[in-house]
C-alpha cells in the first residue's frame, strides 16, 4: 500500500466561494488593505526629500501600481499560489512540496532547507512587529480627532491588543466572519474616496504608465532608489496573502483580490495622488483629507477598526506556519485547535498566540510609536519574498519540469524587483528593523536545534534496536508469559522493535495476545487520504506492525487509526487496550553532534512539548509510559 499520493481538494461551491472570499476580506488583506493611510505619505517623508511635484506625484503612484501588479497580482496571487502544496500555502508549504521530490542532490536538499525554515522564521518576527505598528497607528490616528488620548496611548494599544489575541481562540472562521464584512466596508469607503478626487483630477489616470517611474528614478537618482523602501508599504501583505491560503483557499482569495482589493486600493492610491496634485498642503495626511470635513470623525472610527484587523492576516499565518512546522519536525509537540469542520486549514495555536502576544507588547513598551516602528517594518517581510522567488524557481526546476532557460528568465526578472525592494529597505536595519531579524535568528535556531536533536535520538535508538526476527526467534524457544489484551507500542522507527517493548518485556516479564507496533509517519505532503493511510503487516500470529501516514497539516489520533484498522480485521476494544508511550529523561555530554549549548536549549524544548497523549488522542487512562536515560 502507498501513502504517498493525495487528493486535490475540490473547489467550492459559487457560494461558498462568495462566503470565503468575503472572510478572506477580515483574514488575508488586513494587513495590504490599510496601507494606504501610510503608504504615499511616506514616501514624501523629509528623510528622502522628494519634494511634492506632479511629475514625482505621478512616478510614485506608477510605482505603487505596478508594484501592486508585479508582486501581489502576478507574483503571488497568480503565480506563486499556483505552487500550492495540495491546497496549501506558505514557504514550509512551497519547502514541503520542492524537497518531497526524489532525486535531490543532497546539498541542495539542505540549502532549499535552509532558505525554507529561515524564511518562516522571518515571518514570526513580522508576525510581532505587525499588530503593534498596525495597532498603534489606529490609536495614534485618534489623537487627530481629540487629543484627550495624548497620555493614554500606550495602555489603550495594549488593551486592545490583549482583546485582539484574546478573540484569536474563536478560530479564523468566526474571526473572519465578524472581520470580512467590516473590511468589505472599508474598501468600499476606499474606493468612494479616491474616486471622488479622480474625477477632479482624471489626470492622475496617466501614471499607469511605466514610463513616469522611470522618469522619476532618472529624475531623483539614489533618493529615488530609497524612496522604494517607502512603496514597500503597499505590498507588505503578500507574503502573510500566501501563507493564508489554506485558511480560505486559492479560488476565495484570488476573488477577493481581483473583485474587491486591488480595485479598491488602486482607486484609493490614485485618488491621493489626484488631490495631492490638487492640494500640495495635503501632504500632512492625505489618506484623511480625502474625506468631506463632516465624515473625519466616522472615518476615523473606521481606520481604526480596519488598522487593528490588519494584523490578523500575519496571527493566522503564525499559526499554519507553526502546525506545518511541527508535522515537519522543526517544532516540539504544540496544541492544535481545530476551529472549522469545513475548512482544515482553520486553526488556534494558543502557545503561539500567547508568544506574539507577548513579543507584540514588548514592542509597542520599547518603540512606543508608529513612527518609531516604521523604521523596523518592512526588512523581514521583502528578505522572505527573496527566499520565496528562489524556492519558486527550484519548484519550476524540480516540480514542473520547466526548463533552465524559461525558469531562469522568470525568476530573474521577479528577483530583480525583490532585490530592489530589499536594497532599499537594508537602511532601516539601524532604524530598529534589527529587532525582527534578531527574532527570525532565534526562531531559526530553536527549528533547526530541534529538527538536530530528535534526528540524533533517532540514530541512537536505532543503534539499540535489534530486529524483529530476533525477537520472534526468541519468543519461539522462550515463550512468554501472555496476558489478555492488545497492547500497542507507540514508536517513531518503522523497523525494529521498539524500546519500549523491550522494557515492558525485561521488568513484567509478560505480553498482551495481541502486540501493535505502531509508528506515525509525517510525509511532506498537506492531507493523506484514509484508504492511503494506513499500512498493516501481520509479522507473526497476533503481532502486527501498523505504519499511519499524515501529512504535514494534519493532526495524527491514534483511537482513529485502530477504529480505521478495524475494516481490515484488526480487532480494536478501547476498553481493553494499553498503549505504551516512551518518555525519555535527556543526559548532557560533550559527545558530538551538536553543540553543548544547543542540547541544553533541546533538552529545555523536550521537557515543555505536549505530552504525547494530548497529541495523539490516547486515552490517559489506558496509557503507560515508560521512561529512560538517553545521553545526548
């Protein structure tokens, strides 16, 4: 029996597409979609001097546009979500299915490694910084209506804070549900109020044209080339866009995007600019000068609804990076909620959710403004672009068969339009951008420590292990005493005999009738279907070996495995079956392997993981587990 096809999820239905879509709106674009109260200001900020003209107004609205084209159009929504794994997305998605290909050289196989785990790292440090900038901004945006809110900034942003995470533990599903249909207000309001300037100035309508960007580089030189790191701001949504798919799928966000989003924003952007060119004193805030002096006050209130949402497309993509992260074992045992019997990819991780929570307040305490955090914003998010054009190429290469000629052209061309972007945010890193990458770096040695240490327990306990011929051979001259009952060992090695067994063996000198060797086996694929699942070996009369293929994104339960295994007539009584789990106490050493430091740091990982009962759906009642000293 093979585990390693997999079924295509289904498109859903018209309506239910609709339905998505409109979540999608309070899920996936929160973050892309309240850019535009920042975005344009930015990039006139005095630090790049670029004066208010309407031949620089038109080069960086063409910039905006086709920046919104290349990367989120193009790049992402229709190319790169084309590399779904299964109907999943995100770099661990795109790692997952570029790796799961035989045939790799081996060095490439840890580079494409590498580029992956250090690429999803990136995402947790953007994951902190995006809810406090985007938080402090909506409070921030308060004070123009009243500045009664001068000394209560901080405190208001951490409570709304807690709030925001605190509602995570619904789900993406209802979080979505009560989100979308605000935001599909806000984009309306977008698009009522840039399209009321650019019927003023229709003008405005020309920088469509690439030939105004160009114009405004040779215009502007190397401020120009800086003034990049400012148009960044209307795309910093396409990375968490990606990583999100599999909450909502690829046929919803691709609607929401083309229907809803892109209109909205480009409407918006070009209305700015037109009243920008209309009334250069706008500049102060022209996002909130498009609006009559009688809707300030109702905008404001949207903006800062809409802001606070922002972050919620980079908390769920935190959470469907960290499941597939810990199927991949790069992530000690977490708990995964399922929030949605519909959508699988809906998904609470409440350790993660309490971990951003607090590296989110952390934030705001240190930086303790927009303006501050804007310097820190940005770096992780384009660097993991890089990384994300570079395994597109290798899934061209490797998974489609593309040849060097074609594949090479189109990743070079979307590469040099992430390497500018990325030149031009590199001098943010002394502005406070360190701060998410310090947060990438531990977040990569804390994936990689783990993924070291369980491969270096595993070719221990595979040294010890002897075969199951020896065994059987031994129970056929010394037969055991039998005890009623099933009794399944729980092992992560598909050959040998498990430790486990051995001791159970060696100190109640007894076996059950019945013996399940049972090894769950994570493939790097989403979703196995159940009639693939499962491979069943009778190795002797009433000893059996079980091997259950998962895929990366879902969650193994091992009373499901046996009811399954019960159609091909493996008797399965709960109440009269022990599992056997093995729980190993770590003992330092100087041995090779791994740095002295970094078995400390898995021994720490090792004793906080969830147990393995949670994990795996036992029963505690009807599980034992048996410790041992394993020297690292």
């Amino acid at each position: 029996m093979t585990a390693r096809k997999n079924v295509k999820p289904a498109e859903p239905h018209p309506e239910r597409t609709r339905a998505l879509a409109i979540g999608a709106l309070g899920v996936v674009f929160g973050d892309i979609g309240t850019s535009p109260l920042y975005a344009l200001r930015q990039c006139f900020s005095p630090n790049y001097g670029i004066m208010v003209s309407p031949e620089n107004v038109l080069g960086i609205l063409s910039l905006i546009f086709w920046a919104l084209m290349i990367i989120i159009s193009f790049k992402y929504v229709t190319f790169v979500m084309r590399a779904d794994n299964h109907g999943e997305g995100g770099i661990l998605a795109l790692l997952a299915l570029v790796v799961a290909k035989k045939g790799n050289r081996v060095r490439y196989r840890r580079v494409l490694l590498g580029i992956g785990i250090f690429g999803a790292a990136l995402l947790y440090g953007d994951g902190m910084i995006t809810p406090a900038i985007s938080v402090l901004s909506a409070v921030e945006g308060l004070k123009i209506a009243t500045p009664i809110f001068d000394h209560y900034v901080i405190p208001l942003v951490i409570v709304i804070l807690v709030a925001l995470f605190l509602f995570q533990r619904r789900g993406t599903g209802v979080v979505g549900a009560v989100f979308g249909p605000l935001m599909l207000l806000w984009f309306c309001v977008l698009a009522v109020l840039g399209a009321r300037w650019i019927v003023v100035v229709p003008e405005v309508l020309a920088s469509i044209n690439p030939l105004y960007a160009i114009d405004f580089f040779m215009r502007n030189r190397v401020a120009g080339l800086f003034v990049l790191g400012a148009v960044f701001l209307v795309v910093t949504g396409g990375e968490a866009l990606y990583a999100d798919m599999g909450h909502f799928g690829k046929r919803p966000i691709r609607t929401g995007w083309f229907a809803v989003v892109l209109p909205a924003l480009l409407i918006n952007y070009f209305g700015q600019g037109a009243l920008l060119l209309s009334r250069p004193e706008a500049l102060k805030n022209p996002f909130y000068y498009l609006v009559p002096s009688w809707g300030f006050y109702p905008l404001v209130c949207l903006a800062t609804a809409a802001t606070v949402i922002a972050s919620q497309a980079i908390i769920s993509g935190a959470y469907s990076l960290t499941r597939q992260a810990m199927q991949l074992g790069y992530v000690p045992r977490l708990e995964i909620r399922h929030s949605s019997p519909e959508e699988i990819g809906q998904v609470y991780v409440p350790w993660v959710n309490w971990v951003l929570l607090i590296g989110t307040v952390g934030l705001v305490v240190g930086f303790r403004s927009s303006a501050n955090l804007a310097g820190a914003y940005g770096v992780a998010v384009v660097t993991t672009m890089v990384l994300t054009t570079i395994l597109a190429f290798a899934c061209m290469r490797i998974c489609w068969g593309w040849n060097m000629v074609k594949a090479a052209a189109l990743a070079s061309c979307l590469l040099a339009v992430d390497l500018a972007f990325f030149a031009a945010n590199i001098p943010k890193v002394g502005q406070g951008a360190w701060v998410p990458l310090a947060i990438a770096a531990i977040v990569y040695i804390l994936f990689t420590t783990w993924k070291r240490g369980r491969t270096l327990l595993r070719e221990r306990f595979r040294k010890e292990q002897i075969s199951v011929d020896v065994l059987l051979k031994d129970f056929a001259e010394h037969p055991p005493i039998r005890t009623p009952g099933t009794a399944v060992f729980l092992d992560s090695n598909p050959s040998g005999i498990p430790r486990t067994l051995l001791h159970n063996l060696k100190h109640n000198k007894v076996l059950h009738e019945r013996v399940i060797l049972l090894t769950v086996i994570t493939e790097e694929v989403p979703r196995i279907p159940w009639p693939e699942k499962l491979e069943i070996n009778e190795l002797a009369p009433a000893f059996f070996r079980i091997m259950a293929h998962y895929g990366f994104m879902e969650t193994p339960n091992v009373p499901a495995i046996l009811r399954y295994a019960e159609r091909d007539g493996l008797e399965y009584k709960p109440m009269e079956t022990t599992f056997f789990l093995g729980r190993e106490t770590l003992v330092m050493s100087r041995s090779r392997g791994m740095n002295y430091w970094r078995k400390l740091l898995f021994a720490l990982l090792s004793r906080n993981a969830q147990r393995a009962t949670f994990h795996y759906g036992i029963p505690p009642n009807r599980s034992i587990e048996i410790g041992a000293q394993v020297e690292m």
